[in-house]
C-alpha cells in the first residue's frame, strides 16, 4: 500500500503538476482512509473496495464531526485516487466513475433551495441606510451571484471589477486568475455599495480592497463567516449555513436550471471536473421533469 502511495504521491506532483501541499493533502486523506479500510472494514486489497465501503466511511467522519468542506475534499481525493488505480490496472474498474446517490448527499454539504436563498438575501435589506448592512447585502449576492470562495471575497479589489463587462477578475487557489460573471441584481448593488457605503466606511485612510470594515480596513473572512452565519439566523434558516453553502447553491443552481458542468467548473475555478461533480446536485424533482419532458415513452 505504501508503494502505491508514493507512485500516486508521484504522478499527482509529476504528472498533475500539484504543489508539495497539495499532494500532502492528497495523502493524508487516502491514508485517513486506507487506515477506516483495514481498522472498520477488515479490507487490505484494493480490489475489494465497493462504493458502499466509501459511503460508510464519509458517513463515519460525519459522524465524528468532520466539517462538510473536508468531508467532499476526502470524496475528491478518493475520487483521483480510484481513478489513477484503475488507469493503472492495479484495480479492475474504477467504482466511484458514478458516485451518486441519495445517502452521499445526506453526507456532503447542504445548499439553499431558492426560496431559501432569497430569505437569506433578504436578512439585510438591499434598501439599506446603514453602510454596515448594505456592505452585508453586497457580500452575499457576490458570494451567489459569482460563486466566489470566501477567500477570493475577502482579497477582491476594486481593480478586479469591471462593470462594463459584467464581470469580475478573481484570484483563486494556487494564485491561478479566472474571469466570472456577475448578475445584474449583484452588480446594481455593488455599484449603490461602491457609491453610498463605501466611503463611509474608509474615512479618512486609502484601501485597494472592496469590502471594509467599520474601521475602513479589509474585511476578514472571519468576518464573513459571521455576516452569512447572522444572516441565516435571522432568516429562520434551520442548516449549517457558511459562505460555501453560496457556492454550492450556485453550481447546483446552474446546474439545474441546464448550464454544463465544464463551465461551471470554469466558473467555479476547479482544476479538475471530478471536484466540480462533488459541489453540484441534480435535484431528483429535475431529473424527473426532464425525464417526463423529453423521453418518447416517458
């Protein structure tokens, strides 16, 4: 097993082109698994692994508190991992090609339905007076609108916007750059945030950055955190609700209402689509629809 490791450590660095941190990352997931295999599910080879083995292991480090975030990364690593395997021929088949169902959704993260996102927008007024609660409103229709992580939210600066164009420079993980759109309702508000509250918040210092603080400094993604986690209590909303609940909704929004998977993974920055596959969700209702719709014998 530890030989296999140290080839995939090799192809994921070689031939992937993934950093030293990325490829640790990789590993200590797969080796957090591999130990579930040999300790839970007494499997030492490979080639025993079933796609229920790997539903049961997410649903035990669920169970042990582990954050949804974390939970689709190890889905990701095993994913790459099941796939470089059978590349390899090392197993017959790789089984996590079709990795859907409903008990893996009950596992990975929730996302808003979209009543559920207008409640959550709708906690802070868009008609604001107060700078503070129309900066809020701003940031999570840019956390919708554009998919953006809390990272790339918290580091935007005013150099990155362009109106004219309907989009937004942002720089992502690895500090690869990607150009992503924003609606027209997220940028109306910019545009009212930009103007009314913004230099209010700046005072008398200078700042590159879009969103601020009370103190007219760089909003922190602490900060963030809170804003979205203020907005879903006063919302009513019962889920675990944090910024990367509005990127999930957002691809599972796209996705359901007929945009490809290979723009969003665009739009979401993913280097790879089987990372894009794990934050998307086709409702079941949708499935149904278009099946009902389109099949000749349906």
């Amino acid at each position: 097993m530890e030989r296999i490791l140290n080839h995939f450590s090799g192809y994921l660095a070689i031939e992937r082109g993934l950093g030293e941190n990325s490829v640790k990352a990789y590993r200590s997931d797969l080796l957090d698994f591999i130990t579930y295999l040999r300790d839970d599910e007494k499997i030492i080879d490979l080639r025993q692994v079933e796609r229920e083995h790997i539903l049961r292991y997410l649903e035990s480090r669920k169970n042990r508190g582990m954050e949804t975030s974390s939970l689709a990364r190890r889905l990701v690593s095993i994913k790459v991992f099941f796939s470089y395997l059978a590349r390899e021929r090392i197993i017959p088949a790789n089984i996590t090609d079709v990795m859907e169902s409903p008990k893996l959704w009950r596992i990975l993260p929730d996302y808003l339905s979209g009543q559920e996102v207008i409640r959550l927008l709708d906690a802070y007024p868009d008609n604001a007076k107060d700078p503070l609660l129309l900066r809020n409103r701003c940031i999570l229709e840019m956390l919708y609108s554009s998919g953006l992580r809390v990272s790339e939210c918290a580091d935007l600066k005013l150099g990155m916007l362009h109106f004219d164009e309907g989009t937004v420079r942002v720089l992502g993980k690895g500090s690869k750059e990607r150009i992503v759109p924003v609606g027209s309702v997220a940028r109306d508000l910019l545009e009212r945030y930009l103007k009314q509250a913004r230099p209010l918040l700046l005072k008398d210092v200078s700042s590159a950055y879009v969103f601020l603080s009370r103190h007219g400094k760089r909003l922190d993604r602490e900060r963030i955190w809170g804003i979205v986690k203020e907005a879903a209590l006063l919302a009513g909303i019962q889920k675990n609700i944090h910024p990367h609940t509005l990127r999930h909704s957002f691809a599972s929004h796209l996705l359901e209402n007929g945009a490809d998977l290979r723009v969003i993974q665009e739009m979401l920055g993913h280097a790879d689509i089987s990372t894009t596959q794990i934050y998307t969700h086709v409702d079941e209702r949708q499935l149904l629809e278009v099946h009902h719709r389109f099949h000749p014998r349906a």
